[in-house]
C-alpha cells in the first residue's frame, strides 16, 4: 500500500491495487461517524463509439446507453433489487451517470464490510437479460418526458447544441425518446464487458474504516470474481470545428422570469499551459472576480434591481473550455449587452488576484470537513487530471500576475453563443 501525502492538509490518501487491476484509493477520517464508497467505471453520456483491442473497428452504440446500464444494474438477479438490500442495511445507495463517467455510491454509518461488499458484488455481476432491459425502458422514458419539461435542463442542452457541432455533451445523458427505444440487451452486455472491468474503474473510500483492513476485504472480494481480458477501450470522438452552431437563440420554457446564458468556446491550446489544473484555476479566478458573488459587477446589477441571480463557470470538454455566465433578469437584452460588455473588459488587478489566493488557499482545510465531497474531489482528479495532485497550495502560490495577464489576453468573443430562455406563453 502507498501513501500519498497532500502537504497543504496534512492528510493522506492510502492508495492499493488488487490483483486484477482494480485501484482503491481510501481517505479515512476518523473524526465522522459515517463512510461514503464510490465505484466509478470510465464510461459515460458522451462514449457512444470505441474500438476494442487496438483495432480499427469501431462499436457504436445509441446515445442514452451508460444512463440505461445505470438502470438495469440495480437489478439483482436473485429477483430482488440493491436498493432493497441496502434498505435493509439503513443505508443509502445511489448512482449517477455525466458525460465522462458513471459512478455508484452507498453511504451508511454501519455494517461497513456487508455495504463494501454488496457495493462491489452488484456493479461488477452481470445481470442484464432482455426482461429487465424491457422493464427500465418504460421507467426511463417517463424520466426523458419529465426532462423536456424541465427548464434547466432545457436550457443547459439547449446552450451546448448551439456550442457545440459534433461533440456528444450537446446530447442529453438521457438519451433521446427514440435512443431509448433503440437500446437493447446486446448493447447493455457489450458496454458491461468492456467498461465496467476492474482495469476501467476506480474505488474510492473515504470517512470513518480502516484503510488496511478496507483494501484487505476488497482484495478478498476481486479474487471470487471473474471477468473477461480488459480490451482496452479507445474512444471515438468527432472532429468539431472552432466556431459555434448558433450565435443567438432564443427559447421558452417553464419558469417565472427569463433567463439567459452567454458562453464562449476557446480552444485550450490557444493559452499554451502545459499545465491545465493551473490553467483552469486562473480562468476560473478570472470569472469569480468578474462575476462572482463578491464582483462589483454583480452587486451593482443586484443594486440596480436589473438581475435576480449571476454566476458564471469554466467547463473544460476535451479540448475545447467554455466560459459560461447565467443570469435571471426581467430584462434580458439590457443584461446581455451588459455581460457581453464585461466580458470584452474583463477587470483583474494584482491586489483581486492576491485576495482571490488568499482565500482558496483558506478552503483548502474545510474541504477536508465533508467525506462526500473528498470521495467526489479524488474521482474527479483521477477522470480529468489521471492524477491526485498532492498540493495546490503551491499551484496557487506559483501563479503571478504575468501567468493571468497572458490568460486574459487570450479570451476573446469571437466564437460567442447567447440563449435566452423566456417564460411560456399561458
């Protein structure tokens, strides 16, 4: 076992490997009464085409297919389903499904070895028969037909289609409804034997156990398990162009006052950071300054009555990044010249920077208060980074003015998309 040491928090992450590929990565704290346990497999929304084996064929399956697998393998094949074993447990079982991965999570106080188990034994058994693919397939139907009513998520997939061409996050992690009717057992099967081996996924512990102990039980569990030769899965992805879909749209939906989104789509290479978590760290220091909750902008706006809410996030989709700000206005065109025109003129001063620092640096200790959010901040290093950065104390002190000058310098509006989204006519 090795321990990887995170100098700004004076913690540590206890890292094995069973014998057939598995990694477990475990952070315990033994200041909480409860453990949170994920396994993730590295296939999402957006990994609709793949090769297998280092060869050139390529395996396409409908969009909305690692949602549906989400579906299908809660079921257990005694008849029974996981939530109704770990109800029995009083724990709390889940999963979720984004566009780069699907993760499972239980989170209890008690029984650790039985949930740690059934965690493992219910993701990593097979039990995908045409019965129960049939079965999920009305119940996720009804999930897409809430979804089209669903104002936020409209709006969000509604901004990426005009963002992106040929990229998958422009489609929802549901599917279509005639995605939905296409996905069969075979697809199912395929998506399992390939992504859901020990080789393609990551368990992460953390909260009240014994990391010793914990990596001892899932050494013992893996070894009863048989899974076919990993094939080493490659993704297909599309070649998309730099310029977005659609400058302007505008849409209706169900909500009370209208909202909009302005997003610009910049390829990351263009800001030549060999380091990308430093990269994105100043773009989004960039964006909370401008228009963050303690931005001179946002207040004025709030002061003037002119928005109800702002806020604005840094995506990073493969190559491309997109800067993203959402506002709710009564008046959504004034608001839109306005964000347009901060973005053209974006504010950041030595001393904003220095604060900005200041205070990350601070979070770092009360991030370590929430095991959920410390099992959530592992997987999603290990998805997007490959790696668990022991110290970004020394990222954030290591970025001068000159690192964020040449950054703002490279945002530019020329590939812009706005929506706006207006209350539906009654």
């Amino acid at each position: 076992m090795k321990e990887i040491k995170l100098t700004d928090v004076d913690e540590v992450i206890y890292y094995d490997v069973c014998d057939n590929g598995l990694p477990i990565y475990m952070w315990p704290n033994n200041k909480v009464n409860s453990f949170y346990i994920t396994l993730t497999a590295k296939y999402g929304s957006i990994h609709t085409k793949f090769k297998l084996d280092n060869k050139s064929k390529i395996y396409e399956v409908p969009s909305g297919s690692a949602h549906y697998l989400e579906h299908v393998k809660f079921n257990e094949p005694d008849g029974t389903t996981a939530h109704e074993y770990f109800a029995k447990l009083g724990s709390d079982v889940n999963a979720f499904t984004v566009p780069d991965y699907t993760t499972y999570q239980v989170f209890a106080s008690t029984e650790f070895e039985k949930n740690l188990n059934h965690l493992l034994d219910y993701v990593m058994t097979s039990c995908i028969t045409k019965k129960l693919v049939n079965k999920e397939r009305g119940i996720i139907t009804e999930e897409a037909n809430m979804g089209q009513d669903n104002p936020y998520q409209k709006l969000m997939y509604s901004f990426y289609r005009n963002i992106f061409k040929n990229l998958n996050y422009r489609i929802e992690t549901i599917g279509t409804l005639e995605d939905i009717k296409k996905i069969n057992e075979k697809d199912l099967q395929l998506i399992f034997d390939t992504f859901y081996h020990p080789q393609n996924m990551i368990l992460v512990i953390t909260g009240n156990f014994n990391p010793y102990e914990a990596a001892a039980m899932v050494k013992e569990n893996q070894k009863k398990k048989e899974f076919l030769p990993y094939r080493k899965p490659e993704f297909v992805g599309e070649k998309e162009p730099t310029q977005v879909v659609k400058k302007y749209e505008e849409i209706t939906g169900n909500i009370g006052e209208p909202k909009i989104k302005v997003g610009l789509k910049l390829l990351d290479s263009r800001f030549k950071m060999k380091d990308k978590i430093k990269l994105r760290i100043i773009l989004r220091m960039i964006m909370n300054i401008n228009f963050g909750v303690t931005s001179e902008f946002r207040n004025e706006l709030l002061e003037k009555e002119l928005i109800t809410s702002l806020n604005s996030l840094v995506y990073f989709f493969q190559n491309y990044l997109i800067i993203d700000v959402t506002s709710q206005t009564k008046y959504p065109e004034e608001v839109t010249k306005k964000i347009v025109a901060k973005l053209e003129n974006l504010d950041v001063t030595e001393e904003t920077i220095s604060r900005r620092i200041k205070a990350n640096i601070a979070n770092l200790i009360l991030d370590y208060d929430d095991i959920e959010y410390v099992n959530s901040n592992i997987v999603n290093a290990l998805i997007y980074d490959g790696k668990i950065t022991n110290s970004y104390k020394k990222i954030y002190e290591s970025i001068t003015m000159e690192d964020v000058n040449k950054v703002l310098k490279l945002i530019d509006l020329k590939h812009m998309s706005i929506i706006e989204m207006l209350p539906n006519e009654n």
